[in-house]
C-alpha cells in the first residue's frame, strides 16, 4: 500500500467548514493539508491568522500550524493524501436547482490524482442522490476510490466545541469505507450515527429546511401581531414562561444566511416542488425586510427619513455576510428613505459607518443584527428602533 505524506487533506480547506475541522483533526494528531487557492486567505491562515471569526480556532490554529496542519496551493497534496475531505460549496444554479455537472468538472480536474487506495469524503451539503452519482462518475473513470458522505453539522462560529461534542453521521457504500470513516470521525467524538447516502443527504436538508421553517412560524405570527398593533413580545414570552412545550418557540428575525434557504429549496426540488411549506417559508423569511419598509411607510413619511441598519452580518457574532438579509433591505430602503446608513462592528466596507455615527444621525434605526457588542449602545428614546430581535427589551412593536 501506498505510503502516503499525509493523512487528511481537505480540499476548499480554508472555508468556514474546512478549517475548523483541519484544525480539529490536526490537534488529534493527524497530519492534515489544507488544500485552497485563495492566495490573500492562504498567507493569513500560514500567519496564524484566522481570516473569520470562529470562536477558539486561532488559539488551536497556532499550536498545530506547521506542526500537523499544513496549508498549500499546490493540487499535488491531493495525490499525497489518504483521505479526500471534499467541502466545496453547495453547487445549484441562480434558481437554487441542483448542478450536478459543477461536482462533475470538479472531479474532472483532479481525477488523475485520485487512486483506488484513497477515500473520498463527501462533507458539503448535496442533493439527494448526489453521493451515488459521484462513486458511478468515479467508477467509470476507472477510479475504484472509497467514497463516503459524512455531513457537516456546525454553527458558524461554534465550530470548534461542536466538531467535538456533537454526533457525527457517517454513511458509506461498504463496510471498510464505513469503518474507515467511523474511525476517522471517532478523533473528534465519541458517538457516530450510520446512515445510507441518501438517508444522511437528507438528514441535513431536512435539518435546515426544519430550522427555516420554524424561523419562518414565529417571522409570521410577528408581522400579525405588528399589523394589528399588537407588540408580538407580550404573547411570545407569555406563551414560552414555563410551558416546556412551546420550549422550541424561536424569536423572530432575520433568517439567512448560505444554508437554510438553499437547502429548503433543494428539497422542494428533490420533491417536485411540491414543498408548499418550504416555498411559503422562503416567502415569509425572506420577505420580512419588505415587511418592516412597509410598515415604516405607513407609520413615518420615510422619504424625509435617514435609516440607519445596526448589523450587516446574516447572524449575531459573526463576520459572514453571504445570503445577508440586511443587504436585502439596504437595497430597498435605498429606493424609499432619504438616506441608508450601515454599520458592522465585524465587517468594514466602503462608505460603513461607525455604530455610534450611524445613531447619532439617524431618525429610524433599524438592528439588524443582534450582534453583543450592541448590548450597551445608547438609544435615546426620540429614535425611532425597529428591533425584530427584541435585543433592547423595548418590544417588537414600531
């Protein structure tokens, strides 16, 4: 058998999803390669840099940086590796439908470094069926390669304790594929869940679709309460004291971000779009910046308004904008209010403006994002707050 320099490599490896990971399996003490070729990402991670906020990645990077996690451009570790993490992004088209052809051409480029003694790993979210076509694609290239799906389960942001204490799912085509995975996974935690491809594909859809929606429930019992005048708040928190079974009863807000809206959708397609309540959960969610303009229109002339958007970030304590509602309603206010003012205390852009600016001059103030560094800003009582989140405790009502 092939001797192989290193144990792991992780292809799109300096991502959200591969980084923590490489950096988990590399403290285990495996010799993991982060395999990218971002140069600007490549030479802040080879610093001991962390190029997003995860909570204690950077500390963890430090110590196995150069030591058991490497970092390279060079495509040649693919040949060098035994196991093949694969977390590229999720391929679908500008219509969410799945894209098969983007894993096909993604192999492609590396199939003459793949052998029979690899395994291939599949980490990122596919669609149903995905896995299958990919060991048919390899098998008639005459690649005999282990392929297995083992899903990613994190929170961003929570990567590194979660990589540890929650189960992982483990699904292959054989039982050496699945006692290699296991054992692999096992590094990390102590409990493993097997599954056929098809089945853990769809545990993860399913788990992101069901997230939407329950988002979605509470996004829409907000804008009835709202329109009726009614502060949402009271109810929620009458509803939710110590009645264990509301105990699952998300607030509102914003619900965005890479996953939830692009996994839901995959399901709706995966059933012949015929998942009303995917297709009325993405209307709910991602309509709620409409919502709030709306409301601020019948309310306020908002024509001789400055709004100011507290958060660009799709989640609170987070630097990830992708798939950003607050972008969304940027771009809407733009259209209606005099002027838009946007703040970030975790992403700098051109024309940002600083948290206390954008208080100081604005007449609506609109937070987006709950981030903690907002916990103690001062909003007098004359500004108008929009807060979905309820982080102030003044309500939901504007």
């Amino acid at each position: 058998m092939k001797n192989f320099a290193y144990d792991v490599c992780i292809i799109g490896g300096l991502g959200h999803v591969g980084l923590p990971l490489g950096i988990s399996l590399a403290e285990t003490g495996k010799k993991v390669v982060l395999y990218d070729i971002n140069p600007r990402t490549i030479y802040k991670v080879s610093q001991g840099e962390m190029p997003f906020v995860e909570q204690g990645a950077e500390p963890a990077l430090q110590k196995v940086l150069e030591r058991t996690l490497f970092i390279s451009d060079d495509k040649q570790v693919v040949a060098n590796s035994y196991f093949l993490i694969v977390v590229i992004g999720t391929p679908v088209d500008e219509h969410l439908n799945p894209q098969f052809t983007l894993f096909k051409r993604f192999f492609n480029d590396i199939i003459e470094l793949i052998s029979d003694e690899q395994h291939i790993i599949l980490r990122s979210t596919v669609y149903p069926g995905t896995t299958v076509k990919i060991k048919s694609y390899l098998e008639s290239q005459n690649k005999q390669t282990k392929v297995s799906f083992c899903p990613e389960r994190i929170a961003e942001g929570k990567a590194m304790e979660e990589l540890k204490s929650l189960p992982q799912i483990v699904s292959s085509f054989d039982s050496i594929a699945e006692d290699e995975a296991k054992k692999l996974f096992e590094s990390l935690t102590d409990e493993i869940i097997f599954l056929t491809p098809i089945e853990a594909e769809l545990s993860k859809l399913f788990t992101n679709s069901w997230r939407y929606i329950q988002f979605a429930i509470s996004n829409y019992f907000y804008q009835i309460a709202t329109q009726n005048n009614l502060d949402f708040y009271k109810i929620y928190d009458a509803i939710t004291y110590k009645y264990p079974r509301a105990a699952n009863f998300p607030a509102p807000g914003f619900a965005a971000g890479p996953c939830l809206l692009k996994d839901t959708m995959q399901v709706a397609a995966y059933s012949s779009n015929s998942f009303f309540m995917g297709h009325t959960a993405m209307l709910v969610n991602e309509g709620l910046p409409n919502f709030i303009v709306h409301r601020l229109q019948e309310k306020y002339q908002l024509k001789q308004k400055t709004v100011g958007i507290l958060g660009m970030a799709f989640k609170a304590n987070n630097d990830d904008k992708r798939e950003s509602l607050s972008y969304k309603l940027k771009k809407v206010l733009e259209f209606e209010a005099k002027e838009v003012l946007c703040s970030d205390v975790y992403i700098q852009e051109d024309n940002f403006v600083t948290s206390e600016k954008l208080i100081n001059n604005a007449d609506i103030i609109i937070l987006a994002t709950p981030h903690q560094e907002y916990q103690n800003l001062t909003i007098n009582e004359d500004k108008i707050l929009v807060d979905v989140w309820n982080f102030y405790e003044r309500g939901g009502l504007f």
